[in-house]
C-alpha cells in the first residue's frame, strides 16, 4: 500500500559537499521546492529521495530527502553573536542556578558598570536569577556563573546542537547525523 505524503511534509536535509549537515542545530533543511530548484540548477546532488513524487505534465520526480552541495562552503569559524547562540552556547539553561526556564541573558559585568555585549561578558540566565542579580557584579552578591563565559567555535555550538535534536529525523537523514537516538516505529 502506497502513502500519500503532502510535499510539505518533506524536507531535504543539506549537506555540505563534504556530506556533513551545514549546521546541526538548527538543523540544515529545505523545503522542498528549495530542493528541486538547487537540484534544477545542478548546485546539488541527490543522496536519497522521499518516496513522494511531484508532477507535472511533461516531468516527474522523486522529493530529495538528503542533497549535498556540489561545490564546499567553508564553514564560519566564529559564529555569530544571537540571543539563540548564547542560549546554545550555554545549553539553553541558566548559568546561576541551572533552570532550563525563561531564560533571558544577563551581562556578568553589568552595562550600567561599563560590561559590554560580548560573547566573554554574556551568559544564559533564568528571569528570576537575572532580576535577583540585578545590576550588581556577580561576585559581590555570591552568584557566579557555571562556566566562564567565552566565545564559541561553530564546533562547540554544533557539539552542543546535538544535545537537542528536533522532533522530526527522516530515516534517511540518520547516516549524516550523529545523535544517539532510536527512530519511533
């Protein structure tokens, strides 16, 4: 029995042209239409398909499920400074006590005291802990962050990624990624 799956419902995981995913977290993906044009275009080659097919009068074909680049895009070293990249960088939990809750950030040095927005003075912190911190150094009131924080490499924020995969994995995806997952049947 064949099932009748929406396109919509079918992305297409990028890989670079060295098979790895352009980025883990968020996981690189297309949306179909994306797909065929790259394909159309010849900027990409079909690893796997979707057994769904698109058609038109004079053409058919099978959805790609996994497309890798033809030519390497060379990876950022230095990832951009975001709300998302400090919360990944902290693995989206709280600095000061660990809550994985309404998170903000907080300026360890605080603006007001001449702390800048930088990845070596930001780090993840829950709304409570943020407003008990106020706008005091962190060490006059005893509430030290876990980790120092730092500027991240794109490694350490697709390591952490992986910490978080998304709710959706094709089965066909699974031989480029590397979580330790088991697929509902």
């Amino acid at each position: 029995m064949t099932v009748h799956v929406s396109p919509e419902n079918c992305p297409a995981l990028v890989l670079n042209a060295d098979y790895r995913p352009l980025s883990y977290y968020p996981l690189s993906l297309w949306s179909w239409q994306d797909a065929i044009k790259a394909v159309c275009l010849d900027r990409v080659t079909i690893v796997s398909e979707y057994e769904t097919k698109v058609h038109s009068p004079s053409f058919e074909m099978a959805l790609p499920s996994v497309v890798a680049l033809k030519e390497y895009i060379q990876p950022s070293r230095h990832p951009a400074f975001t709300r998302f990249n400090v919360f990944l960088r902290d693995k989206f939990q709280c600095q000061y006590c660990g809550s994985k809750h309404d998170l903000t950030f907080d300026h360890v040095v605080p603006r007001s005291r001449g702390g800048r927005t930088t990845w070596e003075n930001v780090v993840a912190a829950c709304a409570p802990c943020n407003l008990r911190k106020s706008n005091r150094l962190a060490g006059d009131i005893g509430m030290h962050p876990m980790q120092k924080p730092f500027q991240p490499t794109v490694f350490d924020l697709h390591n952490n990624g992986r910490l978080f995969p998304p709710n959706y994995l094709h089965e066909s995806w699974m031989d480029y990624l590397y979580w330790d997952i088991e697929l509902e049947s």
